[in-house]
C-alpha cells in the first residue's frame, strides 16, 4: 500500500497506509519527492478549509517528484523530475495531478527546494501581473513580507522594476526583507505602514494575506487609481469599508482564491500555471528570483510543520521531505 498524512484533529498528523492512488484522463502520478505547506493546510486540518469538489481530502497544494505514470491522453513524462499545483493530495508518497498543473523544474533549483514554489509561484503571478499588471516603476505594498508568498512577491516585483514595499512583526524578518530586496521595510508593531507609504506618495499596487481589519487603512495607503488585492484572510473576515475613499481614489478591492478555480478557461489553473512558468522560470533559472525554504522536515513530522508555520517561525516555505 502506499502512504499519506491522515489528519485526526488539527494536532494529529499521522503519516499511514492509504488506498492507492492511480492517474485519470489527462492526470500524470508524481512520486512525491517533497510537498510545501501553506496556511490552508493549517485549515484543512483543522476542519476549516474543505477541499473543492472531487479533490483529494489528503492535505497538501503542491509538490515536487518524480512522473511514474500517466493516464489516457496525457503525455508521457514518465521519469521527468516535476513540480506540481495541486488542489489537494500532497501530503503523501504518491499524487494524480492533471498535466496543466505540471511545470518542469527551473534549471538550478534542487528537487526538494522546488516544492516550495508552485503555490508561492502561481500565486504571486496570477495576482500582481495578470490581476494588479504590476509593472516597472510602480509601487507595491506586501503584508507579510517574509512569509512564503511575500518572500517570493518581492523578488519577482524587483525584476519587473517595481519598488517594493513590506510589513513584518520582528526587525529579523525585515532584514531578510532588504536581503531579498524590499527598498521599504515596516515593523507593523511599532510603525504606522499609512503613514510610511503615504510619504513614499502610496501605493499602486497591496497584497494582503493577512487582515480584514487592514481594510480601511489599507485604502489609506493606496495612490489614486491603487488596487488592494486580498488573498487571505488570518486576520478575520469583515472589516469596514468607506466607499467615498473608494471613490475618490478611484481604488480597486480585489478578492482572488487559487485553489477552487476551474482547470480550463481564462484564468483557470492551466492558464495561470502556463503562464507563471513562461513568466517566472526564467527568472529564478537566471538567478534573480530563488525559492526561500526557511525549514526542511520529515513528512511524518507534518504536525510539527504546521506548529513552525502558525507560529510564524519561518522566513519563507516550509517543506516536508518524503523517502
């Protein structure tokens, strides 16, 4: 048999024997060399973010491995070394992916390191260049900009000549921040990011992971004519809105979600995960964008992964590593 995470309560990861899993119509099977964690693996686990319809119930969004298989009318990619956006199922030895959710792995990346990047990848391009079209001279304002997806977004926002802007909790993380290439950094403790992005003349584009309770104030941040783009909601999920700041700004409120969008179709996941690899592989294999792994564990050690992640530990993705 083959194994997987079987989550009994959020505290309870256990790694045991599953039915086995086998490639549908125009699905490849991957033997997981590595899968990442996200915030909504947290969720998952804890009752709290169901999977879409027809996705796996194993936890994971994201991994890297091994093609062993695939189903009818798929190609072969049988022995080429992938990572894959997946809307469920990464937590285990082996996972059914369909194809346009497979990216080669970038030239220079190491097999374990590149599960960290589909979700991070695909997220950041889909919402700062096909949703916000961020591009060179703007300014970006990144909320939690050393956790996985800030980590990544200030990279890719440099390289399309962006100034960067983040909020962190602890001068540590703000340094990594700079290291990565943030040109602003903003402890959100003990500075006030309106007044700081309103004297750098606001910013055109803001991706929040985090608060509902930003909204108000992250309106304030914005230049005329800014967009707020909303991925996550740690914070809560009601905050306040005055509309003639909307309007006199001429701002954009955007809420994206990756997981449950459908495969085919204008912004689908095939289209977006095309797109990021025509879009970002070519930075990370030209070494100005590389993935931030801030912890490597044992998958059997997932209970502790996800302990390192809610507290907020980690600069970056954390991995969890399968043999």
């Amino acid at each position: 048999g083959v194994y997987a995470i079987v989550a009994d309560g959020p505290e309870r990861l256990i790694w045991q024997q599953v039915p086995d899993v086998g490639p549908g119509p125009d699905e490849v099977l991957i033997k997981v060399a590595a899968a990442g964690v996200n915030r909504a693996d947290l969720l998952q686990a804890a009752g709290r973010y169901p999977p879409p319809p027809g996705a796996s119930q194993t936890i994971g969004m994201e991994v890297s491995g091994t093609v062993v298989a695939a189903g009818a009318g798929a190609p072969d990619l049988t022995g080429q070394d992938v990572c894959a956006l997946l809307a469920g199922g990464g937590y285990a030895e082996y996972v059914a992916v369909p194809v346009g959710q497979v990216m080669p792995i970038p030239t220079g990346v190491g097999l374990v390191d590149a599960a960290g990047l589909p979700e991070v990848a695909c997220t950041v391009w889909s919402n700062l260049v096909m949703t916000a079209n961020l591009r060179a001279g703007q300014r970006l304002l990144v909320h939690g900009g050393a956790s996985g997806v800030g980590s990544h977004a200030i990279q890719v926002a440099r390289v399309l000549g962006a100034t960067v802007a983040v909020t962190a909790g602890s001068p540590e993380k703000l340094q990594r921040c700079r290291e990565l290439g943030a040109d602003l950094t903003i402890n959100y403790r003990d500075d006030d990011f309106v007044a700081r992005m309103s004297e750098a003349g606001g910013a055109d584009v803001i991706l929040d992971i985090m608060r509902a309770a930003y909204l108000d104030r992250n309106i304030d941040a914005l230049a005329p004519d800014g967009q707020l783009v909303i991925i996550g909601m740690q914070g809560g999920v009601t905050g306040e809105l005055n509309i003639g700041k909307l309007i006199g700004k001429r701002a954009r409120v955007i809420g994206t979600a990756l997981r449950g969008r459908p495969l085919a179709g204008p912004m689908g996941k095939a289209d977006i995960v095309a797109a990021t690899r025509d879009g970002v592989w070519p930075m990370i294999e030209a070494g100005q964008v590389r993935p931030v792994i801030g912890a490597t564990l044992p998958i059997q050690k997932a209970g502790e992964a996800h302990a390192l992640l809610a507290a907020g530990a980690v600069t970056g993705k954390v991995v969890l590593t399968v043999n």
